[in-house]
C-alpha cells in the first residue's frame, strides 16, 4: 500500500506557527512539535483516527501505548489517578522529561488505540514554552511518541523530523534544538512499587532521591511493547560497535571527553559528544551526531565509553539500543 503524499508545512512559532499547529491537530492532522526532550509525531489523543495515523506514518509495525502529554499538573489529575509516589514525583519534576505509567482515570479521555488497551494511561508535562502554549491552547490530550521512523534515531531538530516524515505528516512546528536530548524518564505508579520502565531525561538518583527508595525494575510479566523498550531500537543505518578503545581504518568514531582511541587518524569522521566530558551535552547532541556519523558513509560507527553516571544511563542505554542485532 502506498501512503498518500502530504505537503509538509514548517510552522514558525514566531509568526502564527501555533495557533495553525493547533487547529491543524484540532482537524485530526498530525503535527510534530519540539519537547525539551525530542520532537515529537503530535496527534488528538482523544481521537482514534487521528492516533491511527500516528502509526502509519511512523511504519510502526504494531500499537504500543503512547505518552499523552498535558500543559500541566492540574490537567494530568484528569487523566489519571496518582497515588503518594506518583504526586511526590509529578511535583517535583514537572514540567519535565519525566512520564508516570498511572492507572487511567474514569475521565481520562485518552482513547484506547493511544493506550493500547491497556488500563494504565501515560503522562507527561513537557518543560518547553511552545509545547506548554500549544498544550493550553489544544485542551486536550496530545500523544505524541517521537518524530521518527520507527527504528530510527529520535528527532531532536525540525530538519531531523522533515528527513524521516516529510511528505507524510501536516506539518513540523520549528521551535529549534532540544535541550536535553534523549527521551523522558519513564516510571509506572501502579502499586507501592515505583518501576523504571525507561532511562531517561532525569537521572535515576535524583528520583530514588525524591521516592526515598532506590526505583525498581519493571515486572517482567506486565513489561510493555513499546518500541521504546525493545532491544534493537534508534538504529542508524551503519553497524554501532560498543565500548570501543581503537578505530579501524573506514569506521567512524564518537568521541567523550578527552579520551583519544588508537586508529582516530584513520577515521571516515568523529564526534566529540562533550570535549569536557559533560554528560548533559552529550545527551543534547546525541542524536544529532549519530546522525552525521551514519551520514558519513561508514559501514560502522566506533562508540567510545561514556561514563554510566546520571543522565549517562540514558545516553548508554539509547546505544545499547543502537548496537542490538536488528
Ligand atoms: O521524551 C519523550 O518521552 C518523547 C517526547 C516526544 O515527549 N516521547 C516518547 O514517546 O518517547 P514514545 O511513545 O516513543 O514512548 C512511549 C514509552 C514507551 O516506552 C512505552 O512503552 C511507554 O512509554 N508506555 C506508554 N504507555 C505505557 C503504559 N500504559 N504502560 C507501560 N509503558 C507505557
Ligand atoms: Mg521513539
């Protein structure tokens, strides 16, 4: 089957870039808006046909639930229902890269195609002034997974989005680079145990910190399908080779802070992802970097260790991802 041809438009938020990514939404369209994490495929949560297109562009080759993301707190308490841990974490880290897997709430108006069917809902509060201006506008709902392809590398420009989806979707809102970089922390409030379904956007200790425990692993029975958690994931088109000390003569190298693998001579191109082995720029410029590398034409990219610390588990855990045999 092939799909529609769509003229993609990019919307800019300095003009009337969101009250047209608004009505666009509102008309069932998709949208892919910037978050402080990665842009993300925006849709009505609440309309299963607008979700469904979601998929479709995205080629996901089945439903996983989707994070539907709110202008605030006060809107996400419609959604779901928030337990002590759940409140405790929602107050301190949003608006924020952080996403609570709750139990839906009996007025959550997140369809069941976003859910997958399943009686948890995902939220999030975004830290970024254009998504927190659309969200107020919209008054509903908005899932939105990342920008990309499914299987590709997340988007974190509106040059990124266009290069997986134009052509598919209404429209990309400009709104520049994301901050952080990688995807939002996500946790299920759904018994006493707080679970870390995925690392992400705030690091492990300064949740256990907040929960006053350390965060446990998720169930293996009720693990989710998502995309997100699934072994080969974020892959560039070159082959990802962990833990790398030297470089072989065609590869392409990237790089952390001053620590120089043998054969870097021979390198096809290099990335430094922070020459001050900063691991919070290393996560902004992630994906934009593998990017360029897998741009280079290198039948393989040489990943140099990063350090496991903080926000570093996400970083770790994307090229983990990156490098699973697909
Ligand atoms: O930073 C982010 O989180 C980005 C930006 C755009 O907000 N969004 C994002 O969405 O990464 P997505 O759909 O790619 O990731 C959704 C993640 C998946 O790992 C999925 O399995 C999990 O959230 N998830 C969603 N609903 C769930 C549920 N009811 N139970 C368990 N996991 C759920
Ligand atoms: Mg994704």
């Amino acid at each position: 089957m092939s799909d529609p041809i769509i003229a993609t438009e990019r919307l800019d938020p300095n003009t009337d870039g969101v009250p047209k990514t608004v009505h666009l939404l509102a008309s069932g369209e998709l949208v892919a808006i910037p978050t402080e994490t990665v842009y993300g495929l925006g849709a009505d949560a609440s309309d299963p046909v607008a979700v469904a297109k979601i998929f479709a562009a995205k080629e996901r080759p089945r439903f996983n639930p989707l994070i539907a993301h709110l202008p605030d707190t006060t809107n996400a308490l419609r959604e779901g229902i928030f337990n002590e841990a759940a409140m405790r974490l929602a107050s301190t880290f949003w608006p924020g890269p952080l996403t609570l897997v709750v139990p839906a709430a009996r007025t959550c108006r997140v369809c069941d195609l976003a859910r997958a069917g399943l009686a948890s809902v995902a939220l999030r509060v975004p830290a970024h002034d254009l998504a927190r201006d659309l969200l107020g506008r919209f008054e509903r709902p908005l899932a939105a997974p990342s920008a990309n392809r499914s299987g590709r590398i997340s988007p974190t420009s509106a040059d990124h989005v266009l290069a997986d989806l134009d052509g598919r979707i209404a429209a990309v809102l400009d709104g520049g680079e994301c901050k952080v970089g990688v995807e939002s922390t996500v946790i299920a409030c759904l018994d006493e145990v707080p679970r870390l379904l995925r690392p992400g956007g705030i690091a492990r200790a300064d949740l256990a910190e907040i929960l006053g425990r350390d965060l446990a692993p998720p169930e293996p029975a009720s693990r989710p399908i998502g995309p997100g958690l699934l072994a080969s994931h974020y892959a560039p088109r070159a082959r990802v080779r962990l833990e790398a000390m030297r470089v072989a003569t065609g590869e392409a190298a990237l790089l952390f802070g001053q620590f120089e693998p043998a054969g870097l001579g021979g390198a096809v191109a290099s990335e430094n992802l922070s020459e001050t082995g900063d691991l919070q720029e290393a996560a902004a410029r992630l994906f934009s970097a593998l990017r360029r590398l897998d741009g280079s034409g290198a039948s393989s990219i040489a990943i140099c260790p990063i350090p496991d610390d903080g926000i570093g588990e996400a970083i770790n855990d994307r090229l983990k991802r990156a490098a699973a045999p697909r």
